[in-house]
C-alpha cells in the first residue's frame, strides 16, 4: 500500500483528487492503493474537510449504472477491510 505525502505548499484541490483516485481507484482493491494519506498539521484540518466532501460525493452502486462511482467489492474479505 503506497503512501501519499501532502505537504503545506500542494494544490489542496489537486492533492485530495489524487488522494481519491489512489485509494478508490478500483474499488481501493490494488496494491498500489494510497491507503496512507500522510497531511502536513498545518493544511490537515482544511485537507480532512476538503476530502469529507469529495468522498461524500461518489455514488456507490451497481457497476453499470453511470452515476455509480464505486462497484461491488470482489469478496466478503475485501468488503470486511
């Protein structure tokens, strides 16, 4: 699982969309997932919300239906993670 480092001098917006892809790009079912978000103190509060609203916004639901962002999981053991 990689790490994602965001230190105080990123494009906020830019950092949580890569943050997003990272860790929900395929379901978050790949080893390459940015699992770790590491956030400098001083942009973690505006980062946190930034990031609330953007995971707020993807649509769970079946994998063919446009509007879904995120499908199914492939097992129970990866649904339990």
């Amino acid at each position: 699982k990689s790490p994602l480092i965001v230190l105080p001098d990123a494009d906020l917006d830019q950092a949580v969309a890569a943050a997003h892809i990272g860790l929900f790009l395929n379901m978050g079912q790949c080893c390459c997932a940015s699992s770790r978000v590491f956030v400098h103190d001083d942009i973690y509060d505006k980062f946190v919300a930034a990031s609330a609203a953007k995971a707020k916004e993807w649509k769970a639901g079946p994998q063919f239906e446009e509007s879904s962002l995120h499908g199914a999981q492939v097992d129970k053991i990866q649904f339990d993670k």
